[in-house]
C-alpha cells in the first residue's frame, strides 16, 4: 500500500501541564500528515478539483510522549467506499517503536467548486492502492 511517514522531535512547545504530549498536538499531527500524504501523491490539477474534510477520528492514545523523545508518524488508506476514505495514522516511539497513539478517520471528499460529497474516483484510488 502507499504509505506516508514522517519522523521528527518532541518539543517544549508540544507538551501540556502534565509534561506529555497534548492530545490535540496529536490531532494535529494526525491531520498534518493525513494532508501531506495527499499532496506528495496529487497533482496541483487534481487538488484544485477535490477537497478533503474529516467526518469522524477515532484516536486511541496508548502512552505518552515526553519531550526529548523522537516521534514517527506513519499513515495509509485502509479503505475507500463512494465519497469516503477510511485513513489510519499511527503514531509511534521511533526508539521504543511502541505505538503510542492509533488514529482510524474517515474523510469525505468533496468537489472544490461546489463542496457537494463526490465518489472517489479510481483514478485517486489507485494512487493509495498496495503496490
């Protein structure tokens, strides 16, 4: 399957008043990589024709992140049914290699133009299909 991942640092600034990662730097993250996935494997053409917009996330956290630690962020299209694309994003330790957050979100595609729920065409499909 085509896959996306991202590695990088824990910083101060990702932290809550616990001294772990926030959850909503998580949905950031989650998010972040969910869109850099599409643009590394889209064309400027097909992205001014199609939008993307989350229906539902589904996040488990599992453990902590803690500053110093370093974080790989990995995502891939589980599933695509009409205008939807099921997308999992794992969130792990790059040194442990433990999981620490699984997110499932489900993202509606839409036309650019008039923001109407469009079927995912085959086309896009295949561009996220195992290779």
């Amino acid at each position: 399957m085509h896959t996306y991942t991202q590695t990088f640092p824990v910083e101060q600034n990702h932290l809550d008043e616990l001294n772990h990662v926030n959850n909503i730097k998580y949905v950031e993250w989650i998010q972040d990589v969910s869109k850099k996935h599409w643009f590394k494997a889209t064309t400027k053409v097909i992205r001014d024709d199609m939008v993307w917009v989350v229906k539902n996330h589904n996040i488990t956290y599992s453990k902590s992140a803690v500053l110093g630690d370093t974080i790989e962020v990995f995502t891939y299209i589980k599933d695509t049914k009409g205008p939807l694309s099921i997308r999992v994003v794992e969130i792990k330790n790059n040194k442990t290699g433990q999981i620490l957050v699984k997110a499932c979100t489900e993202w509606c595609l839409l036309d650019a133009k008039t923001f109407k729920p469009k079927r995912v065409p085959e086309s896009i499909q295949n561009l996220f299909a195992k290779t």
